[in-house]
C-alpha cells in the first residue's frame, strides 16, 4: 500500500537551489562534459550521468542538475539507493537563470 510514496524522488525547483546557492552545498551537473563546458552553475561538479555509479564523495545533501531534469532524476534516484541524501533540480539548465560559468 502506497509504495509510490516511498519511491517519489525528492525535487526542488531551479529558484529553489538558487536561493541555496550561497551556502556551502554540493551540486552534481550529471550532463555530458561538453554540455558542462557550454555553460554551468559556476560550484557544480561534472559527473556525466554514465559515470555517476562511481561516486563516492561522502558529503552532506547533493543537489543534481542535467539539461533538462530527466537525467538528473535518473542519478538521483541512483545515488539514492547507495545511501546519498540527494535532490533532483526540476526544469535543470533549461531553466536555469542564475550565474553560469563557460560557454558563449
């Protein structure tokens, strides 16, 4: 009863993890290193999607971030069975209006 209860991945919006920006936080940008260097959030770490099941950074809560919000549900719901307290980024760099680093 109710299992999809225990299965939602916790989620904020871009505005959200703006306002959070200034606190020490942790923020994985799971797209591919090409899209990372086309512009990022400036204390974002690349970890591509494909390579986010060998993290293994023990930090606090970790926001994630892609393009679009689909691959960052992916890895969040990932690092989320090994234990991580980790946060999907609704609407990602699509919607993104804060600070970027990179790109044009």
């Amino acid at each position: 009863m109710f299992d999809w209860l225990m299965n939602r991945i916790p989620s904020i919006s871009v505005n959200e993890l703006n306002s959070r920006i200034s606190k020490e936080i942790t923020i994985l940008d799971v797209r591919t290193s090409s899209e990372y260097h086309g512009g990022h959030i400036p204390m974002a770490k690349n970890v591509p999607l494909n390579k986010i099941d060998r993290y293994n950074e023990r930090v606090g809560t970790i926001y994630i971030i892609c393009q679009s919000g689909v691959r960052s549900r992916q890895a969040t719901k990932k690092l989320r069975k090994k234990g991580y307290e980790a946060i999907n980024v609704r609407g990602g760099m699509n919607q993104w209006t804060g600070k970027i680093r990179g790109g044009k």
